[in-house]
C-alpha cells in the first residue's frame, strides 16, 4: 500500500501531502517487521519512511536517526548513507558530509536489487565525494586531487556505458580551471581507481 501512495502522488482536491502521509503510515507498518521474510522489502519499507519524512519536513534529528536505523538494518546499502552525507554538504559541514560520503564509497554495492541501480548510485556517491574534496581541498592539495579522482571514477561509470552527464563537465570545467591556476598536470579519466582517504 505504501508504494501505491507513493506512486499516486498529489489527488486533485485534496492536500497535496495526503498521499505522503498515506504511504508514511504503510511504510512505517512494514518497517516494523524486522524479522520477516524478504528482507530488501523491510529494507525498502524503512528507507522510504525516512526519505518521506523528510519531504514532509519532520524534524531533521528524527529523519538522520531513520536514515541511521535504515544502514544499520542492511550494511550493505548505501543509500542512507549518502542522503546523511547530502544533509551535511548542502549545510555546509563538509567534514560530517565527507565522514558518511567516504564511507558510502568504500562499501561494495550490490549488483542487482530492488530500487537500486548501482550506475546511478555509483554515481552520486563517488560524485558528492568529489564536491566534498573540492571544497575541503581548498587548502589542501592532497584533497583537491583526490576530489578530481572521485570525479573521474564517476564520469568512467557513465562513459563505460557510453553516458556523459552535462553536469559532469561543467564540475570537469572546474578542476580543469583550478589545474591551471595551481600548474597540476591534469588527470586522464581514463581507469582511475581512488583510494578512498
């Protein structure tokens, strides 16, 4: 039921968060079978009751604890690791954001699961690493170069399946320009693998 809600969306007429409120409830029912068979749908149950409740603007401390029981219950998905890590980038805590986002890159994720495509999140995580080194390499070089590795592991995920993002090239743009001002020999984007720090 909660995937219905979630699926509806806004009903004409009626408040636009009924349907989120509605599919919070199911979620939340779900999530509450910890020991019950299909554990990606528990798995699935809770994550969504966090990611729902921070669109309906529940209080950040209560979303990052669900966020937090959601790693704990499956250690082996990254999703709420990088939703914690985003939380702390866009407020502009850069040591916290890179603490959860450095962590969301060493985990090996699996290769097929429900609500999961392990290109796209691949993606996001080595691409959020990669704004986290730039802004915490400002004065420190060792950082900036390992933002621009995070950045090209990205950019390699899409190119090996013959997919650039146009936002990948204004960030590539970016490091291209700081290479220059810095005189840094730039990277090749070509199979790089970074060593998480």
């Amino acid at each position: 039921m909660g995937q219905t809600y979630l699926c509806i969306g806004e009903i004409p007429g009626q408040d636009k968060n009924d349907c989120y409120k509605q599919a919070l409830k199911y979620f939340s029912l779900r999530g509450e079978f910890l020991d019950a068979p299909y554990k990606e749908e528990t798995y699935n149950a809770l994550f969504f009751k966090a990611n729902i409740s921070d669109v309906l603007g529940k209080p950040t401390d209560d979303v990052l604890l669900l966020y937090l029981k959601c790693a704990e219950f499956d250690a082996t998905r990254i999703e709420p690791l990088i939703a914690i890590g985003q939380y702390y980038y866009d407020k502009k805590k850069f040591v916290m954001a890179f603490m959860y986002i450095n962590f969301a890159c060493r985990h090996d994720t699996p290769e097929v699961s429900m609500n999961f495509n392990k290109l796209n999140w691949d993606y996001v995580r080595w691409r959020l690493l990669s704004l986290i080194c730039l802004e915490l390499g400002k004065g420190n070089i060792d950082l900036f170069k390992a933002g621009k590795e995070a950045l090209d592991v990205a950019i390699d995920g899409y190119k090996k399946h013959g997919e650039v993002l146009p936002l990948d090239l204004e960030l590539q743009k970016l490091y291209i320009d700081i290479d220059n001002k810095l005189n840094i020999k730039p990277s090749s984007n070509t199979d790089m693998e970074l060593k998480t720090i």
